[in-house]
C-alpha cells in the first residue's frame, strides 16, 4: 500500500494554482537577469569609453536656445529646464488637439449618418483620405502650405486690431501680466469643478424627480461668476501688450508659430478621422428599437440623439477613442520634422551636445509613459462613471 506521503509530491505538482504561480516567477526571474545582464553589459562598455553616467548634468547649462516655449527659457538656463519646456510643448499641442479632435470627429461621425447624401459623401471622403495618407506626409503637406501661402513679415495681414498673420505666425496681443491673474485661473478651475458637481447632482434629481433642471445658465454662472468677480475686485485689469512692428519683425503680444500650427492641424484632422469613424460605429451599435422609442415619444431628432442615442453610445466609443487620444500624444514627437521644439526635440539637442545617450532617451521613454499613463486614468476613471449600474 502506497502511504499518503508518497502521493504529495504529485498532488502538488497538478495544482494548477502553484503551476502558475510557479510559470510567473520563473518569468520574472528571466526578466530581471535579461534586465541586469544589459544593464551590467551598457556599464561595461561606457567605462570602456570613459563615458560618464547620471543624471548629473541636468544641471548644467545648455547652452542652446528653443524657438517657442510657454515659461522664460534662453541658452543659460540647465538642461532640466529645457526639458521642462519639452514637456510643457509636447503637453501644450496634445492637450490642445485632443480637444479639437474630439469635437471635429463626433461632427463628422454624425455627419456620416445624415440623411443628406452630400453631406455623408463628404464626410466619408475626407474619412477615407485622411485616414489613408501617412501622418507625417499630412505634417509636410500642411507646413508646406502654411508657411508658402502665407505673406512676409513685412506684409502681414491684419486680421484684427492688432491681430497679425504672417509666415512668422499669428501675432495677437496678450494680457500684461497682473497679480489679480493667478487668482483668476484658480477660481476658474474651481468654479468648472462646482459646474461638474452640480452637473452630477442635477442629473441625480432629474433621475429621482423626472424634472429635467436647467444647466446652461447656472454652469455659466459657476464658471465664470468667480472669476469675473475676482477680476473687478482687483481692479478690472484690462492692459494688453500689443505686437508691433519693428524693423524686421514683430515686438510684444503673443504668436503661435507656423510649426505649431502645422503640427496642430496635422494632429487634429488625422486623430478626428479615427474619432469619427468611433462615433459612427457606435451610433450604429445602438439598438434601433431606442430611435423608434424617442420618435414615439414626440422627441425631435436632434433632442433623441442628444439624449437617448449619445449617451448609449458613448459607452462603446469612449475605449478606442481613448486609444486614439493616447496616438495622437505619442505622434506629437513626429513635430521634430518639421521643427516644432518638442520633447524629442529637446532629448535630440541634448543627447547631441552632453552624449547622455541612455540618459536622455529614458527620460523621453519615462515622460511619454507617465502622460500616456495619466490619460488612461482620466478615460478609465470616466468610462466607470458613465457605465451602467444594474439596480
């Protein structure tokens, strides 16, 4: 007779729970001794080369100028600094196309589902060119245009008072900076948070009531109420730098150069063909039963897609959108080829001039990561808000 202990060697090995447990550790065991044999083998060989390692040098000066940047940098200033304005770049174009994607693909994905032929055929043709003509193609072609049709320095058009286009960009005047600002942003981002909750909150009593409250105008208030308020308090600042003319260019106000521009529109138009092409799918993936309920109803077709079709909707478009934001942040560093000081613009200089080659590049690799990241959160984070919740 086989006593018991001579069967528990081979109870153990069947369970599928250790084989897994085992399968991952040898896994990772593998991952940390092909991440310590290139880590060991990249020390070697910079010791070899007398290549100094580190961090360190993020202090030292650059000794480069960037064409555009959001805070005060000049070539004196560190290497850290000039990444941060990098970050701040690539952070100023994705944040901006990503909100100008979104509202030009969900037009255009309605627009492929309209009763007008022209308007679906429109819709559908600037779909399929966009989608199928390489970004960076898209990138030369409107840089390309931008900077040719565009008038000299000298005879730039005047859009505006004091609003000016030429191939250096658009000049437009900036407000002269005033301590009251700073408490204006902060009252503004409060007052969009109090808009969100009493969003939330408005809904909540519509679902419990069946009133449907009113958004617009009380939003308004709690957005811009604050900070008008805080704006007359500190004594209705209204100064403003205009650009002027000089002997070769502008002096004073803002500008957004023809690289940004180039990139933006690049960015915008090739994500918002994807974008569109999510609304559309999943427009469509609504049951038809809900258009034909919303009908019976007497809603109009505009009020059933605002409020029956959309929401439903907005369920299955928002994990490939999310995936289309996170595409057009990474195609952002595509801006180095057409001389947009991007992140990557800034890694190149500065891989070139201090030979920091892993140190720069795990720095690009780290900040693409932490942003890609930080978006998934927001998308996930506001997918579960809107999912549904069986009662």
């Amino acid at each position: 007779m086989v006593s018991p202990t001579t069967l528990a060697p081979v109870v153990f090995w069947r369970n599928q729970r250790f084989r897994l447990a085992l399968y991952q550790a040898v896994a990772l065991l593998l991952v940390i001794g092909a991440g310590a044999y290139f880590v060991s083998n990249a020390l070697a060989n910079l010791d070899e080369r007398s290549i100094r390692t580190g961090f360190g040098f993020l202090s030292r000066e650059a000794g480069f100028r960037i064409g555009e940047s959001i805070i005060p940098y000049d070539a004196s200033n560190s290497y850290g600094r000039a990444y941060v304005v990098g970050v701040l770049n690539t952070l100023r174009v994705s944040l901006l196309g990503i909100v100008l994607a979104t509202l030009i693909g969900v037009l255009v994905g309605m627009a492929r589902l309209s009763s007008n032929w022209l308007v679906v055929r429109l819709a559908s043709l600037y779909v399929e060119t966009v989608r199928n003509v390489p970004l960076l193609l898209q990138l030369f072609f409107w840089y390309t245009v931008i900077t040719g049709l565009l008038p000299s320095v000298r005879q730039a058009t005047q859009l505006l008072p004091g609003v000016y286009l030429s191939k250096s960009g658009l000049m437009f005047p900036a407000p002269v900076p005033h301590p009251g600002h700073p408490y204006m942003a902060a009252v503004f981002v409060i007052g969009c948070g109090l808009a969100w909750g009493y969003r939330g909150r408005a809904r909540r009593r519509q679902e419990a009531t069946g009133q449907v409250p009113k958004l617009l105008l009380p939003s308004l208030g709690l957005i811009l109420g604050p900070p008008l308020v805080v704006w007359l308090v500190s004594g209705a600042p209204t100064a403003l730098d205009v650009p002027v003319f000089t002997r070769f260019t502008f002096r004073g106000g803002n500008s957004i150069t023809p690289e940004f521009l180039s990139l933006l529109a690049g960015l915008v138009l090739y994500t918002a063909a994807f974008i569109a092409e999510n609304v559309r799918g999943g427009i469509q993936a609504v049951p038809r039963g809900q258009s034909e309920a919303a009908a019976a109803l007497g809603l109009r077709r505009t009020t059933a897609l605002r409020l029956v079709i959309l929401p439903q909707a907005l369920r299955i478009v928002i994990p490939p959108t999310t995936s289309q934001y996170l595409n057009l942040m990474k195609n952002s560093s595509l801006a180095v080829a057409i001389g947009y000081p991007d992140l990557v613009s800034v890694a190149n200089t500065s891989l070139n001039q201090s030979g920091q080659a892993i140190e720069c590049i795990s720095i690009m690799m780290g900040v693409y990561l932490t942003i890609s990241l930080s978006i998934s959160v927001v998308m996930n984070v506001y997918d579960r808000a809107i999912a549904l919740v069986e009662r």
